[in-house]
C-alpha cells in the first residue's frame, strides 16, 4: 500500500512539476516564435512601405491601394536619378545663381551654340545628367520577388490589409496617406490561443492595434511602422 502511495505521489510531482514548466515556458516559447514571424512580416511591410515611396513620386504624391498595381510598378517603372558633376560656388550662390538658372543657361548653350554667358558665369564644369533607373534595381535586392510582397509571412496566403486617404489639411494643402497592416491572428493564429488573447488584451488597453501596421491614414506619421 505504502509503495502505490509513493508512486502515485511521484506521478502526482512530476505532472505539478510539467504544469510549472509549462506555465513558466509557455509564454517564453510563444514570445520567442512571436518575434521570430514578425521580424518577417515586418520585413514585409518594409518592402511595402519602399514601392509606395516611390510610386507617390512618379503619382503626383498619391499612394495606390491596389496591390496589383504597385506590384506592377516595382516590376516595370524607372526613377529619375539625377548624375551630378560639379556645384556652385558660395560666389555664385550669392549673385543669386541657382542649379535651375545654371541648367537653363547650359540648355540654352546647347541649342544656340554660343557658350559665352556660360563661360561667363563659370559654368562650363557644371553638368546635370538625368538617368533613368528600374526601381526594382534601386531599391531591392538582388533576387527580389514583388509579387510575394502582399502575402503576410506564415498566413497560408493571406493578404495585407492596405489604404489610403487623399485630403486636404485645415490650410488646404494636400494630404495623402497610406496604410498597409495585418492582425495578429493571420501570422500567430496557430499558435497558443490563451497567449494571443493576453497579447491582444495588453493592445487594447494600450490603445494600440492588435497587429503590425505601417503608415497611418488617421494623421501623418511619416510612414512610420508600429514596430519603430
């Protein structure tokens, strides 16, 4: 009797000791698988935030919601960069030259032939080249894939939730904005259920969004991610 007293107690140890470790380990491993996926989704995000900081350069500084043809812009549109040789002298800049002036003096040279008002004002070393470059070239890496950039990492093929706002401020100027985000349930739902209810608690109470997010569509914020 007294030895099934002692194995049942043993047994009864070793299931506290594992609901212990449990309790214990529990949300350290979720957290550590936690941060593991959002160092990738946040990545993500970052490719997004890139292609939409170009495309509003070469879209009168409007953002697009349509991923299709944001991801279409990354594979086929070309920046301006501009290849610069020479520069004003502090001399010129207080006789009021501009790089604008100088390049009209230049284009005006180019089409006359009469090089005496640029030699005149000591121009002949100033060069301003345009280049035009692929942005997937400029800002991506090497190998880079745009069409996996609207699929949230982890997520079985889910989409990133992306908006923008065209507005005008109080003094009238314009306003654009954009966002781009993914809940928490779409790159951690299969993990454990108790743990993302304590995260999303903590969030809610924070006023924060439950979910990594980039940009804001309620106030500028520079395009700045959740995360940052």
């Amino acid at each position: 009797m007294k030895t099934v007293f002692n194995i049942v107690l043993a047994i009864c140890a070793i299931a506290l000791a594992y609901v212990c470790y449990g309790s214990i380990m529990g949300p350290i491993e979720f957290d550590n698988v936690r941060k593991a996926r959002e160092k990738e989704v946040i990545a993500r995000l970052i490719d997004i935030r890139k292609a939409q900081v170009e495309w509003r350069q070469l879209h009168e500084g409007k953002y697009t919601a349509d991923f299709d043809s944001l991801i279409e812009f990354v594979k086929t549109a070309k920046l301006p960069f501009v290849m610069k040789e020479g520069s004003l002298t502090d001399a010129q800049l207080e006789a009021g030259m501009t790089e604008k002036k100088a390049m009209r003096l230049i284009e005006k040279a180019k089409k006359t032939g009469n090089w005496k008002e640029v030699e005149k004002e000591g121009l002949m070393n100033f060069k301003r080249d345009t280049m035009w470059v692929a942005v997937l070239d400029t800002i991506y890496p090497k190998g880079f894939n745009p069409d996996s950039m609207k699929y949230v990492p982890f997520s079985d093929g889910k989409v990133f939730e992306m908006v923008t706002r065209s507005d005008t401020t109080k003094s009238g100027a314009p306003l654009n904005l954009f966002q781009a985000q993914t809940p928490y349930e779409s790159y951690i739902g299969d993990l454990n259920k108790q743990q993302i209810i304590n995260l999303k608690d903590v969030q809610t109470k924070l006023g924060k969004y439950c979910g990594l997010r980039v940009g804001d569509i309620e106030q500028p914020n520079n395009n700045a991610g959740n995360w940052e």
